[in-house]
C-alpha cells in the first residue's frame, strides 16, 4: 500500500553475517550473510511484499545488497547500492572480538560512553563523520522521491544516525537497538519536517534474532 505521507522511507538492516555471530566488529569489512541472514532476510520481504516501492537503495557491502536483494524479489525493481550508506569505518577494530578490543583498546572502547559523539577507534571514523555522511545521503533520496515511498537497506550504525538526525538530535545523543533486519520507518512530512514511525520492528523475526556487538 503506497503511503500518503510526502515520502516514507523504509529503513531495514541488513541480515547476519558470521562476523555479527561471533560478536566481531565489521564496519565496512566486506563480509556475506550467512544461512541465517537469508532467513531473515527473506521474512524481511515476506513482511514487506504487499507494500509498494518506488526505489530501493543499498549500503555497497554485500551483506546489505544481498539483503536488499532478497527483499527487492517481489517488487521486480533493481537494487541501488550506494557506498554513501556503508556502516562506520572502525579502522583496527574491524575483526576483533568485543573481548579483543576490550583488551587491546581499552581506552577507546571506554569513550564508546564517556563521549559517544567524538569516539574514534584507531584509525576509523568518529561518529560525527558517519552521521555527517549518513544525514547527507538520507536527504539527497529522500528529495529524490517527493511522494513517493522508498526503502533503503543499510547497517546498525548508519540507521541510528539517520534516525537522530531525523529527530534532530547529535550524533552520540542516545542509543537504540537496530536488529538484523529491524525495520524502521521514517515520514517525510508536507513541511519538511520528520517524524518517527517505528523504529527496530522485529516482530516478523521472532526466532531469527542475533545478539549483536553493539
């Protein structure tokens, strides 16, 4: 059912990987979806089969264009990927344990909550620059598409971002869960404002949940 907002935007993560099962961290490592990030991501598109898209978008990284791939089947449109919408580069994280970072950057991993918006793992990007880059690409579609309803199929860290900078709020203001294939959903209104319709719906998953490092 196509939407009567201005512009909604559909905003789903996408499915496990490996990495996300063991707990390590993948920032733009190029890493497939396993078994189980197929299955969510095809509940994913049996959940949003009946609804109608005028675009759907990607991260470049595999695992989201995969996703984005299998939800995209039934709506017989061709996926988007756009580098713009990758997670975080988390420089000498990427591959580490939650364990192994805790021990080789204790420091780093401590500003994670001390002071969210500035924290930068070693040789990465900060969380100012990824809600920077985030808010920029979110806009750009969304004006692409006045009237329109879209889905974009991205990572944890980037939909949190677009999600504050949706609510206008700083780029380490609160933090929210964003589940393997979370579906969270964003209107655009006729005054240009935003408002939050959802966020991390996971209903549909059930069973198919992932405990996540972040």
């Amino acid at each position: 059912m196509k939407s009567f907002y201005k512009t909604r935007v559909y905003l789903v993560r996408h499915g496990e990987t490996d990495w996300n099962a063991e707990l390590r961290v993948m920032g733009q490592v190029d890493i497939p979806l396993n078994e189980r990030g197929r299955a969510q991501a095809r509940r994913t598109a049996e959940l949003l089969a009946h609804e109608h898209f005028d675009a759907i978008y990607s991260s470049d990284l595999v695992r989201a264009v995969e996703t984005a791939q299998i939800i995209a089947a039934p709506h017989t449109l061709d996926v988007i990927a756009i580098p713009e919408l990758r997670e975080a580069y988390y420089g000498l994280w990427e591959g580490l344990t939650r364990d192994e970072v805790l021990k080789k950057f204790p420091e780093e991993y401590a500003m994670r909550k001390l002071d969210p918006a500035n924290f930068r793992p070693s040789g990465g990007e900060n969380r100012k620059e990824l809600y920077t880059r985030a808010a920029r690409i979110f806009s750009e579609l969304v004006a692409r598409h006045p009237n329109q309803q879209i889905l974009i199929v991205s990572h944890g860290g980037t939909i949190r971002a677009i999600v504050r900078s949706a609510l206008g709020l700083g780029p380490g203001d609160g933090h929210f869960a964003v589940d393997n294939c979370g579906v969270t959903i964003i209107d655009r209104e006729e005054d240009s404002s935003y408002e939050i319709f959802s966020v991390n719906s996971i209903f549909h998953l059930r069973e198919l949940r992932t405990e996540d490092f972040f």
